[in-house]
C-alpha cells in the first residue's frame, strides 16, 4: 500500500509511521528522517539544508524529490510505502504523481495548542531517530534510548521560534495538499488529538487492517 502521511509539524506523523510499518508492511520514509541522518553525517546534502531546516524553512522542491524519487526505486518499496513530510508543496505532489501512484493519503487533524504541547516536549533519539515526549512517551532512564541505547536530544527545529515558522510555512505551502487530495478522493482525515494507542485502532479501522 502506498501511503502519505501529511500534517503539521509534531501532529504525530513519525510516531504513527513507526507503529504503522508493522501493520502495513512497508517501509516508513521520511525526508525530515534522511536530512537529519545527511546533517549528522556532514554529507554534502547535510551541509547544504542544515541552515535551512534549523530555520524552520522548507528545502527547495528540487533537492527533495531528487532523493525522493532515487529511495522510491529502491527494491523495498516495491510493495508500498509511508512517505512521512513529502510531499510537501503542490509542485512536489505534481512531481511523485509522475512517478508514483498514492493510494490514500492520511491527513493528520490536530490544532495548533496541540502541536505546541507535542513539540515542547518532544525529544529525540540521534541513533535510531525514535521520537520520545517528556510528559506523553518518557524514556526511561533520561537522554538514553529505550530502543538502542542512543542519545536522546531536542531538535534544533523545536525551538520555539523555529516551531512558528514552521506552522507558518505549513499553512501556506503545504495546508493546500490537503484539497489537493481530497479533490482526487485519496484523502482520509484522522483525528490526531487522541492518545497514540487509539490513533492506531482507529488508523487500522479507517484502512480495513
Ligand atoms: P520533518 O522531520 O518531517 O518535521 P515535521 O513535518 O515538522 O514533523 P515532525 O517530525 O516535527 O512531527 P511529527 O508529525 O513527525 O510528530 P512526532 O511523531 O515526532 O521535517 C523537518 C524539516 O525537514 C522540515 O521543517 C523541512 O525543513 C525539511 N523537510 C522535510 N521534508 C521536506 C519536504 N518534503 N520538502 C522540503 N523540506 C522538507 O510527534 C511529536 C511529539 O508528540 C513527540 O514527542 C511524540 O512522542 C508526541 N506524540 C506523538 N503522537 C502523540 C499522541 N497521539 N499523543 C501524545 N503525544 C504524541
Ligand atoms: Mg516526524
């Protein structure tokens, strides 16, 4: 199955996606995930989007469905994917609708007193990427991974005034993929609000899984 997940900043995105990958059976990609290995890594890719993701600002289309469109050849994706944070912007989805065909897209519906709460808290494995809160989902020994044992660490992007512009590019440059999709009659809108467990039974229902 061929799935986007699409919402704002912190609505849950990867933390669905990582729960979801055993349900569905595909991989989980996600191009917020692979800039951030590209940034630890000092790759070329990482240095030139450091700036910009630490800004809360989008990487220009180009950059993004390059790599995009170079992992969805890879063999593993052959049976589907959850594509997490692409695409982003209509010109992306124009460009994945040249070469490949999305199934459903999932349209994560949370406000803005949500987010905030979420991404305030959230803190993040460097190792495996997995995504922890200090109030909803504690590790359990502080700043060590449950997972792999990685450190555990807050995104540059989750200061607060990166977190604005954030909701602020949301808004203009990828809220419109939300009619964009609807009007292909791929969209499933799903309430984010709940509490992780019940946005997987309610993930698995509105699929048939
Ligand atoms: P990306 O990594 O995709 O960031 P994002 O879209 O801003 O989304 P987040 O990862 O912040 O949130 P999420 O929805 O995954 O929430 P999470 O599950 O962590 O992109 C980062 C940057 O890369 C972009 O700003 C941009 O610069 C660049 N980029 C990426 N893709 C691009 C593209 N296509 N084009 C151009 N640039 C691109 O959850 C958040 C927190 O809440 C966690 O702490 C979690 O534990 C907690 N939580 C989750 N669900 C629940 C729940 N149900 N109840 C309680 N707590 C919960
Ligand atoms: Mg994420």
């Amino acid at each position: 199955m061929k799935l986007i997940f699409l919402g704002p900043p912190g609505a849950g995105k990867g933390t669905l996606a990582a729960k979801a990958v055993d349900i569905v059976g595909v991989p989980h990609i996600s191009t917020g995930a692979i800039f951030r290995e590209a940034i630890a890594a000092k790759s070329e890719l990482g240095l030139k989007v450091k700036a910009i993701i630490d800004a809360g600002k989008l990487v220009d289309d180009d950059t993004t469905i390059a790599l995009v469109k170079e992992r969805l050849a890879q063999a593993d994706t052959q049976k589907g994917y959850i594509l997490d944070g692409f695409p982003r912007t209509i010109p992306q989805a124009q460009a994945l609708a040249g070469f490949s065909v999305v199934e459903k897209v999932i349209n994560f519906d949370i406000p803005d007193s949500g987010v905030l709460e979420r991404l305030g808290g959230r803190r993040v494995c460097r190792k495996c990427g997995f995504n922890f809160h200090i109030v909803f989902n504690k590790p359990t020994t502080e700043g060590v991974c449950d997972h792999c044992g990685g450190e555990v660490y807050t995104r540059d992007d989750d200061r607060p005034e990166a977190v604005q512009k954030r909701l602020e590019v949301y808004r203009a440059q990828t809220a419109p993929l939300i009619d964009y999709y609807r009007q292909q009659g791929v969209l499933l809108d799903i309430d984010a609000r709940p509490a992780v467990d019940e946005i997987v039974t309610e993930f698995k229902r509105s699929l048939g899984f």
